[in-house]
C-alpha cells in the first residue's frame, strides 16, 4: 500500500469538535479516500452524514483528452495527508444537493490548503472549489487565487454575467505563501434580499466584506474541489494547483463563536498555532 494511502487509513480528524449542525461537506484528506495506480485520487467521500448521492466526489474523464488525467495525488505536507491538485478535480455527482447554499440557506466554508505557484490558464480564475452551473450566467459559489496567489471568493447569483459586478462580487485577502497551510473561510448571511459575504484568511477577522442580492430562483450545478464547477467543456483551464487537506461546507451561516472556534481548531491541527 501507498505509504500515504497507509497514512490517511490511520490518521485522526482534528482533535477538537467542530459544528455537526448543518455540515454538508467535510473532506478529509485522513479519511475516506479511494487510490489507484499508486497514489491517483479516484474518489474522495464526504464524511458529513449527507444523503448517498452526495458522498462522494469523484474523477472526471469526460471532456479530457487523456483519460485518468484529472485525477489528483495523495501526498503530504508536514506530515498531514493532503490532496494534491495540478489542474484536476473531483466533482459530486448530485446535480441538486448544494443549490441552497447561495439561494436563501446562507452558508460557511473552510478550507485548509496550500499553494504552489499557479500555471497558465484563464487569467486570475485558479479555483479550488466551486458549484458554478455550467452555461447561461454561471451561478452558484466559489473560492479561487490570482495567477500570484491572492485568493478570494464570491457568489454569483445569475442575474447578470458580469465579471465582476454587484452580483458576482469578488472578495479578496492577503497573498499566500507558497508551501505552506493556510486556513481560508467564506461566510454567506441567510435571507432572500441582499445578504453579506465575508472572508477569512489565517484568523477570524474579515479580511474582505461585501453583498450580493439573493436570487431563490439560480439554479447552481454540481460542486466541484479543484475547480470551479464540473468544467467538462474545458477541464483544467480554470483549476488551481494545490493541496487540500480538509474541506468543509455548512449550509448555514455558523455564528461568530463557532466560525471563531472552528478556525482555531484547524489552525491549532495543521499550523500548529496554539
């Protein structure tokens, strides 16, 4: 066996609770991973207690030239199981099972990735997760970097295609040292008016804010980790390069208190700040 693969069947989760209520999505490097050819992701499973259709995150073919070339590698980075990505993705299947998270459910996500330097591809769009529908006006939610490793987020409600305008606003924190974990979060207020986006970046405090008019009727599509929607049009173009040892996804704005808690549980595992 895959010395990693051996590694993530024996690692522990964090040492601390983190939020049950609402949790949709927790990918983690640790757990629940599917290998072939040595060290080639085929499957990530969701450990949140979620419907069958959405636990699993898997390869995609479809749309690549070379099949097997979308899939990432599980390596490491001190001495955590991470999921490498270079350009790939692993995409739920489940059409339907995140729509709510921009269309009135509010939501928050965490992320616990490092960077390496980002190839060539669409200017500034290097994601590493995103439920964007494919076609019409792109709705739906998104984390991503700059081509220098600025990261930001946003939502896009699919009143407008712009890029970027009041309805698909770009939230932007601090560069990211390449090679190292960083902890990033995005919170989305519940409602179906304008709500407010804030994100995080290696602590509590919003390092970026803005709003975005709720749109009930956007129809987003499939969530992808890798890239920013199921981009079988053109795998890749849009994906960052990367690793990702823990993703996370409620679908309710968590309080202060628990976003608070739930960072410095993952910074306390995988940056070792007490």
């Amino acid at each position: 066996m895959h010395r990693f693969a051996l590694l993530a069947l024996i690692c522990t989760a964090t040492a601390e609770p983190l939020p049950d209520k609402g949790l949709v999505i927790d990918l983690n490097a640790a757990k629940g991973l599917k290998v072939e050819d040595g060290d080639k992701v085929v499957a990530w499973t969701n450990q949140a207690a979620v419907a069958p259709t959405a636990k699993e995150f898997v390869k995609r073919d479809e749309g690549r030239k070379e099949p097997g070339s979308g899939r990432p590698s599980l390596l490491g980075l001190n001495g955590k199981p991470t999921v490498d990505f270079r350009q790939q993705e692993l995409v739920c299947l489940d059409e339907d099972a995140f729509d709510g998270l921009s269309s009135g459910k509010g939501h928050t996500w965490i992320a616990v990735l490092a960077v390496h330097e980002q190839r060539e591809g669409l200017k500034d769009v290097n994601s590493f997760f995103g439920n964007l529908r494919n076609g019409e006006k792109y709705e739906g939610i998104w984390g991503c970097l700059n081509d220098d490793n600025t990261p930001w987020w946003g939502a896009r409600n699919g009143i407008t295609f712009g890029r970027f305008d009041e309805n698909n606003p770009k939230l932007e924190g601090p560069k990211l040292e390449v090679g190292k974990f960083h902890v990033l979060a995005g919170r989305m207020a519940a409602g179906t008016g304008t709500v407010g986006l804030e994100f995080f970046v290696n602590g509590d405090k919003p390092a970026a804010t803005a709003k975005v008019p709720v749109n009930v009727t956007a129809n987003p599509s499939r969530m992808a980790v890798g890239q920013e929607r199921d981009a079988i049009n053109h795998p890749g173009v849009e994906s960052f390069d990367g690793q990702i040892a823990r993703f996370l996804i409620w679908e309710r704005p968590l309080s202060d208190q628990e976003l608070a808690s739930a960072i410095a549980a993952l910074q306390k595992d995988y940056l070792k700040v007490e």
